[in-house]
C-alpha cells in the first residue's frame, strides 16, 4: 500500500509540556572533585507541542504540523530523563521549572 493509499495517521490531540533534565558535558578542566560536584549537573529543560506517542521507553513530541499531516519540530526525549508530562495548562514553560 502506497502513502497516498495509506489511511492518514491519527492526529495528536493532547498538548503537553514535558519536564527533563538534559546531560551536560565539558572537554575542557573543572577542577577538582568539589568544583565539578558544584558546576555540573542536569540542566532542567521544557518542550512543549502535541503528544505524538507516549512508550515505556520515550516520548515524541512535536510543535509543527502540516495540512497533509507532515510533522516538524521532533523532538524524541527518553523517559529516563523526563521529570513529568502535564496537559498544557495557563502557565509559562519557565513555571514548570520551579524548583529543579
């Protein structure tokens, strides 16, 4: 079956704002053991766009979408790093972050 045969995909109801904490890394030197204990960590981070698929292993989430159903702004985020996922409320994505 051809794409244009193909039923269209169901369309992402839900918009969502997932809370993660990304991985950092530096090449260059910290310093020693208290100074990385201090200057490294997570970074907490906020996507928000329509839930396209919610596993076990990962959420994909999107900001883009065309009339023929084409996706854009992708983002794949591992559940090992989100924090939570909320239905997008009245709030600025910086209010999520509150206390991280």
């Amino acid at each position: 079956m051809s794409r244009a045969d193909a039923p269209p995909p169901p369309t992402p109801r839900k918009i969502v704002i997932v809370v993660w904490k990304d991985i950092i890394t530096r090449a260059d030197w910290v310093g020693d053991r208290d100074a990385v204990i201090n200057e490294m960590y997570p970074m907490p981070c906020v996507t928000v766009g329509w839930l396209l698929l919610d596993t076990e292993e990962f959420v994909i989430v999107v900001d883009s979408a065309s009339k023929d159903r084409d996706y854009g702004g992708v983002s794949v985020i591992p559940k090992a790093v989100v924090v939570r996922i909320e239905e997008l409320k009245k709030a600025t994505p910086h209010s999520y972050l509150t206390g991280l």
